[in-house]
C-alpha cells in the first residue's frame, strides 16, 4: 500500500458510526429493560439543582468530619502525656509543648480549615464551634499537663523573687535596758 493511497482513504482500523441507510428510525425499537428515556430527558436545571444539593451535602459531611478531627488528637495527646510521666524531663517537656503548640496554630487558621467547605447552602457554624471547643479542649490538657509537671506558679514561693524587701517592725535601741 502507497503512504499517498493510505492517507487519502482515512485509517485503515477505522469504524464510521453515522446512520445512511433508510431503515425505519431507531425510535421504532423497544428500549431495553432498565432504560426510560424520560430519565434521559430530564430537565438540566432538575439535573443541576439536585448536583449542587449533592455537592452541599458533601460539604457539610466532610465540614462535620474536619470539625471531629481534633478529637482523635486530643486522645493521643492524652496518651502521650500519660506516658511521658510526671517528672521533668526533656520527653515530657516536648511532648508538652506540643499539646499546647498544636491547639493554638489550629485555632489561628480556622478559617482556612474550612474554606473548602464554604458553599450558601452549608452552615459552617457548628462545626466551627466544635473544631475550636475540641482545641481549647487539648489547651486546657496541655496547661494541666504543665501544672502535673510543676512549671506553672502556682504556689507563694513561686513569686518570691518579685515581692518586695518585708518592712521591718521591731527596731533595737541600744545596750541600755529600760527600766
């Protein structure tokens, strides 16, 4: 075959689907069970509208599965810190300071944590609620995880160093005894 010849004729595998023949319509033939053609010709704007309900709810699921996710944190924090003991010690310290780093960089992008979610069909409201308790929640752990170690001033000693001189009350007046 003639590269000329083979291009001319089109490719040589292919199958050409256009109807030139004079059968009856294909609208004369039965459709298969399973198939209506009313749901084919369904009005777009039902087909959109129930896509956009679709969407909104995947937002407010995945909104809700965001907003639960500090949770799952806050139970392995809690493991860690229980582990690392009571005493002070480079482990413990860490492990601290992480449980009270992690809440707070959470609670600053709240906003961007959602963001993905934003639709006027979804009311980010309550998991916003939740994501920000769930964090104070792992705050508060980390801050009590500081008081079992002993490094937050909590006692009158602690502050000593700030107090002022005591004022004197008694004062001596000498070798001679009075009488």
């Amino acid at each position: 075959m003639d590269k000329g010849k083979g291009v001319a004729m089109g490719r040589r595998w292919a199958v050409d689907f256009t109807d030139n023949s004079t059968a009856p319509s294909s609208r004369d033939i039965p459709d298969p069970p399973g198939f209506s053609r009313a749901s084919a010709d369904q009005d777009d704007s039902t087909v959109s509208r129930q896509k956009k309900d679709a969407e909104s709810n995947w937002k407010a699921q995945k909104a809700w599965e965001v907003a639960q996710a500090p949770f799952k944190n806050l139970l392995m924090m809690g493991f860690m810190m229980w582990m690392a003991g009571s005493t002070v010690h480079l482990f413990s310290i860490g492990i601290t300071f992480s449980a009270l780093w992690q809440p707070i960089s959470a609670l600053q992008g709240v906003g961007k944590v959602f963001e993905p979610y934003k639709d006027s069909k979804v009311d980010l409201l309550g998991p916003k609620l939740l994501f920000i308790a769930l964090n104070l929640g792992g705050l508060a752990l980390g801050v009590w995880k500081l008081n079992t170690l002993g490094l937050l001033p909590t006692h009158a000693s602690d502050w000593v160093s700030s107090l002022p001189p005591a004022q004197e009350v008694e004062h001596s007046g000498g070798g001679m005894p009075l009488h």
